[in-house]
C-alpha cells in the first residue's frame, strides 16, 4: 500500500482550511488556532504510548491513525506539504 489515503486525507485538510465548512472537525480545530492543534497532538501521542504499553493491537492502530492525522492538520496549518515530509524520509533512508 502507497502513501495514496494519506495524500487524500492531507487534501481533504489543506480544503477545509482554504474553505471552511460548518460542524467540519477539521475546519473547527484549525479555526481555535496552532495551540488546540498543538495540545491534539501531544494527547494522541500520550493515548498512542498509552496503547503501546498495553499491547491492544487494534488500539495502537487507531491511536497512530489519530496522531498521523493530527500532525497533517499541523503541517497544513503551518504551509508545509506532505510531499516535503515525504522527500525528507526518502533522504533519510538513502
């Protein structure tokens, strides 16, 4: 499996911050600022450490999906793209 869903997800991010909509997850969280987006992150790394110390397969899974995500929205939120993230772990594994 490619980086295909992740590309999605970041596109569907970097629309909602370009074109809010109402009762929109994201578009709320981009609206309340860096801060909420910032504590979002630090709470889904701390729920995924959490998983990982108990060993729930099927929670690590959806704890680094929230954290993944999160981080996309802070990423569109400070005008980085996924592909700059994407080059840079390219570079990394040369």
């Amino acid at each position: 499996m490619g980086t295909e869903v992740l590309d999605e997800v970041f596109a569907v991010v970097e629309d909602r911050m370009k074109n809010p909509r109402q009762g929109s997850y994201v578009s709320g969280l981009l609206a309340k600022g860096e801060g909420a987006i910032l504590e979002k992150i630090d709470e889904e790394a701390r729920e995924l450490i959490g998983a990982s110390e108990g060993g729930d397969r099927q929670e690590i899974v959806h704890e680094a999906a929230d954290l993944i995500f999160h981080t996309m929205v802070l990423l569109a939120a400070k005008g980085v793209k996924l592909e700059e993230v994407m080059e840079e772990l390219k570079r990394r594994r040369r």
